[in-house]
C-alpha cells in the first residue's frame, strides 16, 4: 500500500488525524510524516498529530488524543454541557494527582489534579463541538468542582453555572449531593443552592 493510502486510511479511522504512534506501526517512518508536512500534504498541529492542511482541527480532541488520563472538567465541562455563557479561553482538564502530565500540555490549558480514587467519578463521554466523541466530567460532577475550585474560576461563571444547574430538566440532586459528599461541600454547596432557591 503506498502511502498517501496508508495516511488516508489512517485519517479516516481516527476522525481526521494522523497520530506518529499509528502512522509508524502502519509502516511508515517519522522521516516520511515530515516529508509530507514539507510538500503541504499534512499539516503538523501538535506533537505526534496531523490532519489534512484544509480541515478545521477540533482542540478538545486532539487534546483528549495526549493522554487517556484528561477528563475536561471545569469551564470546559460547563462549555460542553452548555451552561457556560461563553467559550472558554483555556481548556480545562483534570488528571489524577500521581500522573506526570506533558509540559506540552501546560500551554493554554488550565491543569486541576485530583486523588486518583476521585478522577472517575462523574466521567462520561460528550460530543465537541465539533462533533468528536470526547471524556469530561458529568453536571452534577462539574458543579462540585466549580464549587471546590471557586478561587480559581470567574465568580459570574460560577454564578451562572449554578443557576444553569438548577434549571436543566435532566439534573439528578441525589448524584449531586453523592458528589458534594465525597468531596466534602456539602454545607457550601447548600448555602450557594439556598442563594438561588
């Protein structure tokens, strides 16, 4: 197989992009991917990643690509359950705190850490905007970790995120308060609820 089919094959299984881990088990050498990124047939958008010069990359994708550990989390959880009134300016994700994350990945991005027993809880899969299948923490979820990281978020995002929640029709209060449990805010999670009620 040549090629140019071997890298369109490549494309078409994973929604678009050419990873330097499938193209060198596909037979191909890293000498090649840079040959074609010289010659315009791919374009290099971040470490081991390519796509097709003319195709829109999806950020929140090939972010989850770097590491089966990032679960979006935060603002960027709010964005992908639609209850952030605007785009984030950095991707939030957390990984669990015994996990060396690439410093590539520092970058325009907002790091939380989290005790590894906790970094599951809440995960589901969500569709980008883009429409890409991508790993972020549920609502119920994502409204605890506003609440436990309020130093660090806008104080009208949180404001608005708890108000979104507490008029989703899909919003499970039993799971919320598990959460607020486990991650012991369950008196500050009452007080900001009280506020909006």
């Amino acid at each position: 197989m040549d090629t140019l089919r071997i890298i369109d094959k490549l494309l078409h299984e994973n929604s678009g992009v050419v990873r330097t881990v499938d193209a060198v088990q596909a037979g191909l050498s890293r000498t090649t991917l840079g040959l074609l990124v010289k010659s315009g047939k791919l374009e290099r958008i971040a470490q081991g990643q390519y796509i097709r010069p003319d195709d829109i990359p999806d950020e929140l994708y090939l972010l989850r690509q770097r590491s089966d550990k990032i679960i979006f989390s935060h603002e960027t959880a709010l964005f992908l359950h639609n209850m952030a009134e605007r785009t984030p300016l950095k991707h939030s994700l957390t990984v669990p705190s015994s996990y060396k994350l690439s410093s590539s990945l520092y970058d325009g991005c907002k790091i939380y850490y989290v005790k590894p027993e906790l970094h599951l809880m809440g995960r589901c899969t969500v569709p980008s905007k883009m429409g890409h299948e991508v790993v972020a923490y549920n609502v119920e979820r994502t409204v605890c970790d506003i609440l436990r990281s309020r130093s660090r978020i806008d104080s009208q995002t949180l404001a608005a995120a708890m108000k979104n929640y507490t008029t989703r029709r899909d919003q499970d209060w039993n799971r919320l308060r598990e959460y607020s449990e486990a991650f012991r805010i369950t008196k500050l999670l009452r007080k900001y609820l009280e506020v909006l009620t």
